[in-house]
C-alpha cells in the first residue's frame, strides 16, 4: 500500500458524529479518482452498533478496486470505479445495511420496543430465575397476564408482525 499512497496528503482528522445509515439516502459512493468508505460513506448498522467492521471491509474493498484496475492499467474513472459498487454488494456490508434499513424508522415511530417491551422482559426474567415456592406455569400465566395488561394481544400480533417486516 505505500507506493499507492505515495505523495498523497491528509485533508481531514477530527472527532465527528456518525451518521445512522439510511439505504435510501445514502451518499453517491464513487466517482471519477475517489470513493466513498466508512463512516463517510454512511456505513453503521445502528440496529447491531457495528461500524469498524463496515468501515474496514469497506476500506479494504476500496483498495481491492485500486488494486485491480492499477494491474488491468484502467484509469480511475466513476465507470472503472463501479467495480467497488459490484464489491460492495456481493459483501456483507450492504447485505446487511439493506436488511435492516426500514428497522431505525420501526423503532423510532414504536416507542414500546424501548420502554413496554424492555420492562415486560426484565420482570418476566426476574420472575422466572428467583426461586421463591412459586411453580413455573404460574408464573408464566402471571407473565401473560402482565404482557397482556401493558399491550392487547392485538398489539403484541401488530409489533412482532412489524418486527418481523423489518427484519426480511
């Protein structure tokens, strides 16, 4: 890699807020002489909180491409520069930004998967590892009951059928 970057300069190193991935409005990722990877390039998977996995494997994509045009003595061009695009979407890394791209909008508009829910289940947890004389399907009835009291049922079909939409 030294010879690649051979004269080149640093323009930029600060300390800057990330922004959450959205496949739709992510950013044009190369054009004619650059690419886009990383952070820069809008690749966090808030959903998991990864984001130096993406920026890496997409880091190494980027040189791949450099690498293989530079033997092939193709120029730098955005056409030439597609290939990162093609490598990008044979990696995971948009595999899995697309697989959870609708998840951020869920969560922010379902304000119950970050309060109801979280609740429900450290009580339910609570309830079925203290040991106090209490028999398993009674407490299990006593957590239907509770899940039940905080969400109908319909509301618990509905979440976990939105859930599931933005898990496919």
């Amino acid at each position: 890699m030294k010879p690649l970057l051979a004269g080149s300069e640093m323009k930029e190193y600060t300390a800057h807020l990330i922004p959450e991935a959205v496949i739709r409005l992510s950013p044009k990722l190369y054009g004619d002489g650059w690419m886009m990877v990383g952070d820069a390039a809008m690749f966090v998977n808030a959903v998991h909180r990864e984001g130096s996995n993406l920026a890496m494997t997409s880091g190494r994509l980027a040189a791949e491409t450099v690498i293989e045009l530079i033997k092939q003595n193709k120029e730098m061009t955005e056409a030439n520069l597609s290939l990162y695009r093609e490598k990008l979407d044979d990696s995971f890394v948009l595999k899995d930004l697309k697989k959870y791209k609708d998840m951020p909008g869920i969560l922010h508009k379902n304000h119950q998967f970050f309060t109801t829910y979280p609740e429900l289940v450290n009580r339910a947890a609570h309830s079925m590892l203290t040991v106090d004389g209490v028999d398993k399907k009674t407490k299990e009835l006593e957590i239907r009951r509770s899940f039940l009291n905080k969400r109908s049922l319909f509301g618990l079909i509905g979440d976990a059928f939105k859930m599931w939409r933005a898990f496919e």
